[in-house]
C-alpha cells in the first residue's frame, strides 16, 4: 500500500512506443480517458494536460452542498469497491479517500459525485483503477537512515543477545509495498551477523505483506530500477545487488529470507510471536478509531520485548502502557506487560480464532487480584489498598470505609481525594516519604474522623519489588490501634473544657491549622483538577497535531507519487521531443537546401510555409505568411491558379500546369492536397520546378526536326529531277536490280 507504485515496466515501453492505451494511461494518472484523445501517444499529451487542468480548475473548489453529496455516495462507492475487490476502504480516512476519488472524476471530467457513481456501476474496470489509485506505495530502501542506524546497533543486537541461534527471529512487515524496507531490513540482519561475528549462524525469517497483489508480485522478483544508488552506499550495492537489464537484482540469499503475501491487515489474521514489527506509513491512511483498533493488535502479535517500528508521523498514541520508545526522537518502540490487564484485543471480522488459550502468547504474569490477595494474606490482614505511584487506587482488599469515602464531584478514585477528614495529611506525608525513599514507612498513631466519631490507626506504606508484575506500586496498610477514645464534654456555653489557657491557646491554634490546612488541600485539589483538565486539553490538542502532521505526510506521499508519474511523463515526452527536434532539423535542411520551389496554402489560399527557391518564381517574404496568395504580387502568368487549387481540394486529384513568368521562364506547377495525420485535408502543397533548359532543349529540338523535314523533302525533289533525267535503259536497269531485291515488288 503505502510507499506510489512505479509503473510497470510493460506499460512504459507501451508509452515510449507512442501507443499509450487508455486504460493504462488512467491507470499511470495521464488525463486521456474521457476526453476524446486518440491513442496518439505522448503527441496527445499537452492538448490532454491543458484540457485536464482546465477542468480541475472548473471543478476544484466545493461548495459545503456540494462536499456533503459526496460524502452522501461515499458509502455507496465503498460498497461497490468491495464488491468488485473484496477489500473494504470505509476504514480509510475519507479525506484521503476523497481526493482519490475526485482525482478520478478530474480525469473523466466529470463534475458530480453521483454522475461518477453511475460510472463506476457500468464500468467494472474503473473500480479496478480506483482501487489501485487508493494504494499509494511510496517506499525506498533505508528511509530515514537514522531509525536504520537505531535498528541495527541496538534492537537486534539485543534480541540476538537473548535467544539461541536455533530460535529464528521473526519479523513482520506489513504494508511493504515493492519490497523495499523488507529487503532492508534483511541486509541490516547480513550487516548485524557480519559485525558481531557469532560462533554460530542466527537466522531472521521476514513475513512482507501488502493489500497490492501486483506490488507483491514486483517484490517477489527484487528488480529494481538503477536510481536505487542514491538510498544507499556503494558497498551495499554491490555487496547485495547484481546488475541487471532494467537495474538491479537483490541477490538470492536475502531475497530467500522473505516471504511474501497478500493480506488485508483491517480483515485478515494477524501474524503471532512476531520479534519486530514494522508498520511505517500505513496508520496515516486509516481513521484513528481503526489506529486504537490496530496498536492493541501489534502488541498482541509480538513477543514479549518485541519492537514496533513506525513510521516518521506515527506513534502509539495513548497506548504508553503497551509500548515505550527506545528513544526520544525515535519511531522504534518496544513491547511492554501492561501492569493491569488490558482491554480484550478486537481481531479482524473474518478471523475466528481456533487456538486454544494455550497457544496465545500470553505473558505468564498471573491474575493481579490473585496477587494481592496473596500478599495481604501472606503479611498482612488488615484493611489494604493497592495504589500506584500517583496515588490511584488499583485494588482493595478488607473493609475501608472508616478510612476511605468517595469526594464529592466528579469521581475520583484517587486515594488522596477518598481519605477521610483527620487522614489526608499524614497519609500524604507518608505516601511521598516512601515513594523517595522506595523503602516501608509507617506513621503511627494517626487520628482519622468518620461517622462513629475518631479512631486511631497506624498506616504503612510500602513499596512494592516483587513480584515483577507490580513492581513500582505501592500497598497501604491501615491498622486500628486499641487505644480508648478521650470522650470530650461540652459544656452549658458551648466551650470545650481545658486544664489551663495554655492547653486552650494550642487547642484553638490546632483548630485554625487544621482549617487552613483544610483550605490548603481543598484549594491543591481544585488545582489537581485543573492540572487534569489542562493535561487533556493538551492530549487533545496533541492528537489533534498529530492527525495534522499525519495528513501532511499522507499530502506528501501524494505529492511524491505524482511526481513519481510526472517523471515518467517528463522522460515519455522529452524522447518525443528529441525524436521531434532530429525530424524538425531534418525538414529545416530539406526545406533550406531543395532546389526545389514549394509553396503550402490553406483551404482559404493563404500563405502557411514556403522556401527559399519561392523567391525566384514570386516575391514571397517571410511577413506574408498568413496573407491570401492572390493579395501577392507574382511573376507567374498563372491566371488559372484559384480554379486549380479549388479542383485539387474538392476532388483530390492532383493537377500539373507548365507556366510562363514574365521574364521569360518556364515552370512545371504541380498542386497536390496537404493531408494530416489525422488523415484531414487542410490545404495544398504547389510545387513550381524550372523547366526552362528543358523548353529551350525542345524548341531546339523541334526546330532541327523542321530543318529536317524540310532537307529530306529537297533531296527528294532532286533526285526526282535526277531519275528524269536518266536514259531508258538505265532506269530500266535499275527498275530490274530493284525487283531482284524486292520479290514482293516483282511479283
């Protein structure tokens, strides 16, 4: 999912052909289908780009009517989506979902939601495309280099530390895209062994899942294309990749160490005993119900000390009592045992679990009530509470109400906010004396007041060590002490009775201590609770910058695919663009260097293009390009050149006329039709080639045919004159030797 797809391979050599179907160039983000382009290739794309961003502009800005329809046909789309896919999007945060949406809709150009809906039912192939245009796979290998760094020199280290080298390390990568992280973190394991030396080999088994079948078929095959160098050093290129045509090849023994597969994290089951798991750039997409949904999982899936690897803009949230970070600025997390049992994990719909309880992999930390009560019964018997280190109340065993009362307001289970009158201070000063000195402090003789009137108690706060379960909480013991209550008389004016004034003074300085110390920690308590209602207004806020900073990563990662595509683009054109400028330079030398006269007109006769040799048959210059060519003065006698033109565009034939200029010269004219690629007639093309040499040749010609003519019909009438002349017998000799030679003449 995450880090966007490059295209396939297949499909750019489609492109660089200049044959770009419309599927595939919806598929790629090309805005072609729809808007009337023919499978003219990259020759098509500015008209279309222009066209597309024309209609984005039209159709960008939403009113509020408008972005509740839309969110009216969400499910709708939803539905339709898994339907065709079998794989369910409404989990998808719908900001995100919805520029994908619109993104679509901005390609065919079309402005409602509902238009788009009806689209989608009749045309199954666009819910294919959407459904890949949902799956933005931006990876790379060692993204975040500091994070490698971290993994490498502590985290698996520490795991290897623990373990035999027969215990294979399991990692899990989910959402891996193309491969890339997967592929790294194989190497960083290469890296570990290498560095460490151990006296036997450790191995790491990599299970690489990704919703993107087409993905996880171009990870299987670790091809990658050349920019990889730029992710990594020179020697891990060639240390781990061998050159191939379209890049390179992860080499065999790290591509062996991962599997991959399909699998829907939302749907599917999770993978178990996992060591590391790395989830980087997926929770951004997914709505923070289904984030608080996804955590308790990963840490049901991992081992107990097992890290989770997130991305940059990701973190745990408020589940500080599952994972703690292995560093401040780090997204490296490792697994904790929470100290009260947690919520149960929500597994994915479609799994039904058939393991039995043992096989989960459950801590073997027993039940926490079950070891209090041991531990009360085992040092105690007295009325116990169970605390941690902030003072709230985890468990309670024994009788507790004569020390202990709920506090008006708001609940709170705060053993400070319960104490009864008389209690409050010392079990204060106690609680926080044994919390710094992580030793057992008891405070004797403590009088504390409730509805039978005061009872003495002794109170014992000890810290807890073991067992590990509840090591940092703290017990609290209250123990009655048999000392007999001093019933106090008032008398008739309503004065307390005293053996002397100095007694009084003290009673009466007691009394307003007490009550300023009352007011002290009735004012402290109004403070704790505006402490608390700050700290969650700044969680508040904190989720609330967090979902921001994880909606700019997903803009991001957008904004990275589209480039991604953009680049294709870029690269399709600028072959185009090449190829064009060899042609351009190769009609530009035609053109120039011909010697022959060409001239190109319009279907309203005006000027388009001509060449240099025009000059010689009329007075072309260059500022008469769009000018009628009957406005321009000419040498031609060529009275007859709108009729020719006229012809040619209607009945596409082509006419040659031999023509006359006034200085004398002849020209062949030859009109042809000027024809597109699209096959559309638009004007014609009039050569003019000087045959002038050729009609001198033929009046010189014609004229010695003449001379010719005319010298053979004078040596005719000669000898004529000369055969009158002969005698008889000689013509009648020669009229013999004719017929010897002639038989036919003699017969």
């Amino acid at each position: 999912m995450k880090e966007k797809k490059q295209l396939d391979t297949n499909v750019r050599a489609k492109y660089s052909e200049g044959n770009v179907p419309k599927a595939d160039a919806a598929n790629a983000g090309f805005p072609i289908v729809g808007t009337g382009a023919s499978e003219g290739g990259a020759e098509a794309l500015p008209s279309e780009i222009i066209s597309y961003l024309k209609h984005k502009r039209l159709t960008g800005g939403t009113d509020k009517e408008q972005g509740d329809e839309r969110m009216s046909h969400f499910d709708n789309i939803m539905t339709l989506l898994r339907s065709q896919t079998g794989h369910d999007f409404s989990s998808y945060k719908k900001s995100t979902v919805n520029r994908r949406i619109e993104r679509r809709m901005d390609i065919h150009q079309i402005d409602k939601i509902d238009a788009y809906v009806r689209f989608l039912q009749e045309n199954p192939q666009e819910l294919e495309l959407l459904f890949k245009e949902f799956l933005i796979g931006v990876t790379s290998f060692f993204r975040e280099p500091m994070e490698w760094e971290l993994l490498k020199d502590k985290v698996i280290p520490a795991l290897l530390a623990e373990r035999a080298p027969s215990d294979t390390l399991r990692v899990w990568v989910s959402g891996c895209s193309t491969g890339e992280e997967a592929y790294s973190l194989a190497i960083i394991f290469k890296e570990v062994l290498n560095q460490l030396k151990p006296s036997q080999d450790f191995s790491m088994q990599i299970f690489a899942t990704d919703l993107d079948r087409e993905a996880i078929d171009k990870a299987r095959e670790g091809v990658f294309s050349a920019n990889i160098a730029e992710d990594m050093s020179t020697e891990r290129l060639n240390r781990y990749f061998v050159k191939v045509d379209l890049g390179y090849q992860v080499v065999k023994t790290i591509r062996d160490m991962v599997i991959f597969a399909q699998q829907n994290m939302i749907k599917d089951p999770p993978f178990t005993k996992i060591d590391i798991l790395a989830c980087r750039n997926l929770l951004i997409y997914l709505t923070p119900e289904m984030q608080k949904k996804l955590i308790p999982l990963f840490h049901y899936s991992l081992n107990p000390g097992g890290f989770l690897f997130l991305g940059s803009a990701e973190s745990v949230g408020n589940y500080t009592d599952l994972f703690k970070p292995l560093d401040s600025k780090s997204r490296l997390y490792q697994r904790l045992q929470p100290l009260l049992q947690a919520e149960s994990v929500e597994f994915p719909t479609s799994y039904v679990s058939a393991q039995s309880e043992a096989s989960q992999p459950r801590s073997t930390v027993q039940n926490m009530q079950s070891l209090a009560d041991k531990l009360v019964l085992q040092y105690y018997s007295p009325a116990t509470v169970l605390v941690n280190d902030k003072g709230d109340i985890l468990y309670i065993t024994g009788r507790t109400g004569k020390y202990l009362e709920p506090a008006a307001g708001k609940v709170n289970w705060n053993i400070f906010a319960m104490a009864r009158e008389g209690l409050k201070y010392k079990l204060s000063n106690t609680f926080y004396k044994a919390l710094q000195q992580k030793e057992m402090v008891t405070c004797k003789n403590a009088i504390v007041m409730n509805e039978g009137g005061t009872q003495t108690v002794d109170i014992t706060v000890n810290p807890i060590k073991e067992p590990e379960a509840l090591r940092g909480m703290l017990m609290i013991v209250f123990t009655d002490v048999a000392i007999p209550n001093i019933i106090e008389t008032v008398n008739t004016n309503g004065q307390i009775p005293t053996c002397n004034k100095r007694e009084a003074e003290l009673e009466r300085e007691l009394i307003q201590t007490r009550q300023m110390w009352q007011a002290a920690c009735t004012e402290m308590q109004i403070s704790q609770e505006e402490f608390k209602a700050s700290n969650e207004e700044l969680q508040s806020s904190n989720e609330e910058l967090q979902s921001t900073n994880e909606e700019l990563t997903t803009t991001k990662e957008e904004v990275q695919s589209l480039n991604e595509e953009l680049n294709t683009v870029n690269f399709e054109l600028q072959v185009k663009l090449d190829a064009l400028s060899l042609v351009t330079n190769n009609m530009k030398n035609l053109m120039d260097n011909t010697k022959i006269a060409i001239l190109f007109l319009d279907n309203a006769l005006c000027v388009k293009h001509f060449t240099k040799q025009m000059a010689v048959v009329s007075r072309l210059i260059p500022g008469d390009v769009g000018r009628p060519i009957t406005d321009i003065a000419s040498d031609l006698i060529y009275p007859e050149l709108t009729e020719d033109v006229g012809e040619v565009l209607r009945t596409l034939n082509i006419v040659e006329r031999q023509i006359l200029s006034c200085d004398g010269c002849w020209f062949n004219a030859c009109i042809l039709p000027y024809c597109t690629l699209e096959d559309k007639i638009d004007g014609v093309v009039i050569t003019f080639v000087n045959i002038t040499q050729f009609k001198v040749l033929e009046a010189e010609l014609r004229n010695t045919i003449v001379a010719l003519e005319q010298r053979i019909a004078d040596q005719g009438e000669e000898l004529v004159l000369v055969n009158d002349k002969l005698p008889d017998e000689v013509r009648q000799g020669y009229s013999e030797v004719a017929a010897n030679k002639n038989p036919e003449h003699r017969e």
